[in-house]
C-alpha cells in the first residue's frame, strides 16, 4: 500500500523506530477511529491487529515491538500526518465503563 506522509510524519516515524512495514498494517489490518474534536483518523494497530495480520500475510519476529502502534491520518486524504506507540491507546478514546 502506497501512503503519502507530511515531513513531520516522516521525521517522527524515524525518530520513533517506526517502518513503513509498520504503518501499511496499522492502516490495512489495525482498528480504525474517527475523532470528531480533532477531525483525524486513527489506525490503531493492538493485539487484535497483529493476531490479523498473522492470518493473513506473516508473522512479525518481534510482534511487541508492532503492537501500540498508532498512525494518524487525514480522514479527507488519507494523508499520513504522524504516527506514534501507545499501547494504551484505547483507553484514551473510549469512556471508562
């Protein structure tokens, strides 16, 4: 899969250790999220991402170092604007309960 990526997204995925591997499957096979404050989509690549990913395609030698993998794209065109790891990215968007 072929992303485009602003100059920030690009200085953050190499300061962060972070592969365009990483990234196409946060995208194909995480879970996504729309924020309405922020007006971004989020690919959220957890356990559940990678147990699909290791269906589908390959099984990464090191999958901890995938997982909390969080790529934040334009929801008008798909353009990468920075990507990150939080494992404990979930608890962040959903309420408590």
């Amino acid at each position: 899969m072929n992303f485009n990526q602003t100059r920030h997204a690009k200085n953050r995925q190499q300061n962060r250790g972070i592969d365009n591997l990483m990234i196409t499957a946060a995208i194909e096979y995480g879970d996504s999220y729309y924020d309405h404050q922020r007006k971004a989509r989020f690919y959220f690549l957890g356990k559940k991402g990678i147990k699909r990913l290791q269906k589908a395609i390959f099984i990464p030698a090191n999958p901890e170092r995938w997982e909390g993998t969080v790529v934040v794209c334009d929801p008008y065109t798909s353009q990468v604007l920075t990507v990150y790891k939080n494992k404990n990215f979930l608890k962040s968007i959903r309420p408590n309960g």
